[in-house]
C-alpha cells in the first residue's frame, strides 16, 4: 500500500505537471498566431474613421483588419462599442479590454482566456491601434481571437490518457509492490512458523534455509545457531541428568546397604562385632563425604557462564592462591615432598573459583603420586605446572580427561566424582586461559595451567593512626 501511494503520487505528479507544460505549449502556439492576425502598421485616420463607420462592410483589400476565418476580428471603443472585421462572430468584451482602450501608450497588448458572443471559449489578443509608429490611437483598441474548442479537446485527451496510464501504473506498483513485500517478507514467515512450532513443541531440532547474505539471510542464520545451541545445551543438561543420577546411584546403594544392615541389628537384638561396627561406620562417613563432594561438584559445574558477572571478577594474586593450595596439599599428602617456585602473577579471575579450580589440580597430582613421591609446582610468566611422578595417564586418555564424569579405567577405585578437571576447564577458560594435561619426561603427569596477566593493584594504603 505504502508503495502504491508513492507511485500514485509521483504519477499524479507528473500528470499534472505534464499537462500544464502540453497547455502552455499549445497556448504559445495560439498566441504566436494571434500575434501575426495584428494589425501592425499605422491606420490613417480617415481609413479608420470609414472602418468605424461602416464595420459590417466587407474589408477591401490593403485596408486595415483585413482578416480571414476561423479567426475574430473586432475594433473596440473605451466605451465597450465594438466593430466586427470578421464573420466568425464578435467577441465579448470585458473591462480589462476597455481599460487597455483608454490607456493610450500604457499596454499596447494583453492575452487572456474569453468568450464569444455564443459563449465558444476563445483565445484573445487586445492590442493598440498605432497612428503613428509607437504611438496608438486614444480610446480604441483591436481585438482578435481564435476558438479554443480543438485545444481544449486535445487537452481534455490528454488529461483522459494520463488518468488511465497513471491508474495502470498505479495498479501495477501496488502489484509489483504486494509481489516483492511477499517474496521479501517470505523468510520471515518461514521464520515465524519455525519460531511458533519451536514454541509450540519445543522442537530444537528445526533449521531454517538460508539463501544470499542479506539482513533475512543473517536473521536466518542467526535463528539456526541460536536453535542448535540451545539444542546442545539441553543435550549438555540431559546428559549432565543421566551422569549425575548413575554416580549418585553408587554411593546411595552402598549408604543404603550400609544403613540398612547396622537397622537390622538393631532389629533382630544381633549387635555388630565393634571391630565391623567401627569399620562399617567408617564407610557410612566416607560414602556421605564422597556424596557431599559430587553434590558440590555439581552445583558448581551447573553454575552458568553468566553467573560470573563483571563485579565477581577481580585482580588476584595467582602466586598467592597457589600457595594457599599448596599448604592444603601438604596437609593431604604428608608423606610427599612437594617443591614450588611461584613468582609473582596477578590475574583477573573470581578469587574462590581460581582457588578451587588450583586446589583441583594438585588434589590430582597428590591422589597419583606414589608414597614419597615428589610433586613440583612452579609458577612464572602466567604459566603455572604441577608435575607428579606417579603413573601417569594413557595417551588414548588424554582427550578426554577434561570430560563431565570421565574418568580413567585405572582411576575408577579412587575416590573421585570425574568432575573436578571439568571444573578447573570452565574456570581457567572463564579467567582466558588454558589447561593442558600432558605426560611428564621420566613418567608422571605435568599439567600447564596459562591465564592472561592483569595489572597489578595498587598498594594499599595504610590505616590513619587514630587520633
């Protein structure tokens, strides 16, 4: 609609303009013929005084207002009277035409739109009678005219003609224009009815063609990344479901198993020796430990990336963090000798988040270090390793060590959830960085931990001393 308004008016336009240049141009065409129907010389007076006297009589040859048909010819008085020089009719008179009459020199010609004296519109020229050359005679004026009748058909024809070709061209914008907005806006209806059906079924599976690189195009494009993401994340949260519910099935069978015999000692008045009590008390405390340490894992492997706003996110020591670390380490592996060399680093990363995700990595190194092993830590340049001695991991394992729950056959006896690399992955890539499991020269394992540097922060200043 919009387009056809557009075309209507530039056609309206254009019509209007064209048939006053056509009307123009055909009214110079008549002016220019009246112009050579004036009478130009100078009338002597008594020529004039006998073509005053007897108008009605036929012009004789050479005498003034000789005149031929379709044209008027008329003399007019400052009065109104006129004299007729021709037999196409008289021409009606008006007070324009009396007052260029009476003017004398002041307008020797004026055009203008008339009648006769049947009311034919006529084209007419009022123009001075010279007496001498420049100067006209007071109080009388020639008049002639053309008829009208053929121009105003012609223009009445042309008007008819531009009406018609401007309704074709408007109708055939507004087709052209319904045409192009339904093949235009067809990728959006597409993309509609996938939007709708996504909602109405949650169908993430639906992709939509793309066709060209315009602003549709990337729309398009945009939808189908969106929905394949969204896809995989559902995928992610599923599997995440599955993983989760079969490592919690095996604790809370054994916790259940365990529960369940010291009840029924409690049942049957058949005490437990106290050496399985003790035992079996124990299991029930490190099967509730590991179970805490999934769950905990979990909550902080379901955390999306958006929870880790800007304001979370701050300039730390990562010498600092590893150091604390590595006095949880000792603390956890006694019997080991742990060497570190850290130098100063300063990251920008969540300080509770680059901690565990530090303590992670060294819980491993401790978990796989045989008795009075050696691990040792180093940090500089943004580049921090943790290398063990112990047996290190399998070539064929190695892609698949950063994996939610995977874990490697040789580590499925020990204790563990096969989150917490996952873990250290998410937060060391949140922070910019990378982590890379490799085999050590000499056997074990070397992880290489690399997170971008940050400016460091200011020193702070010391308390004012109270007063």
């Amino acid at each position: 609609m919009l387009t056809a308004a557009a075309v209507a008016f530039a056609v309206a336009v254009v019509s209007v303009i064209c048939w006053f240049l056509v009307q123009g141009k055909l009214y110079d065409e008549i002016d220019s013929k009246l112009k050579g129907q004036i009478y130009t010389q100078p009338v002597d007076p008594a020529t004039l005084r006998n073509n005053l006297n007897d108008c009605r009589a036929p012009a004789r040859p050479g005498t003034f207002g000789q005149q031929t048909s379709p044209y008027y010819a008329q003399l007019v008085q400052s009065d109104g009277t006129t004299c007729v020089r021709s037999g196409a009719g008289t021409i009606k008179v008006t007070g324009s035409d009396r007052s260029l009459a009476k003017s004398g020199t002041a307008e020797l010609a004026k055009y203008r739109n008339g009648t006769d004296s049947d009311g034919h519109a006529v084209r007419i020229l009022t123009a001075h009678v010279l007496y001498q050359a420049g100067v006209p005679y007071p109080d009388i004026a020639q008049m002639v005219a053309y008829p009208l009748a053929d121009t105003r058909s012609t223009l009445s024809e042309l008007a008819l003609l531009l009406l018609g070709v401007s309704g074709l061209g408007v109708i055939g914008a507004g087709a052209a224009g319904l045409w192009i907005a339904r093949a235009g806006l067809k990728p959006v209806d597409e993309l509609t009815e996938a939007v709708e059906h996504v909602a109405r079924t949650e169908d993430l599976t639906v992709r939509i063609p793309v066709e060209g690189e315009d602003e549709i195009a990337r729309l398009s494009r945009s939808f189908n990344s969106m929905t394949a993401a969204l896809g995989e994340s559902r995928d992610r949260q599923a599997q995440l479901i599955a993983d989760a519910g079969h490592e919690l099935r095996t604790p809370l069978t054994s916790l259940r198993t365990n529960i369940e015999l010291l009840a029924r000692s409690e049942e049957t008045g058949r005490p437990i020796p106290p050496d399985d009590r003790k035992a079996l008390m124990a299991s029930v405390k490190a099967q509730m430990t590991e179970l805490a340490a999934l769950i905990g894992d979990l909550q902080e492997l379901s955390r999306s990336d958006a929870t880790h706003a800007p304001d979370t996110l701050g300039v730390v020591a990562l010498h600092d963090i590893a150091q604390s670390a590595l006095d949880r380490a000792r603390l956890r592996g006694p019997e080991l000798t742990i060497t570190a060399e850290l130098r100063p680093w300063y990251v920008r990363a969540e300080p509770a988040a680059l901690e565990r995700a530090v303590i992670n990595v060294l819980d491993n190194a401790v978990k796989f270090s045989p008795p009075g092993g050696t691990i040792d830590v180093a940090l500089g340049e943004g580049r921090l390793t943790v290398r063990d001695h112990g047996p290190g991991i399998p070539a064929d394992d190695l892609p698949y060590v950063f994996e939610r729950f995977w874990r490697s056959p040789t580590a499925r006896s020990l204790p563990g959830s096969g989150l917490g690399l996952s873990i250290v992955a998410r937060t060391v890539q949140q922070s910019g960085g990378d982590i890379a499991l490799n085999p050590a020269p000499g056997g074990g394992t070397e992880a290489v931990m690399r997170i971008p540097g940050a400016a460091t922060p200011p020193p702070e200043e010391p308390p004012a001393p109270r007063e």
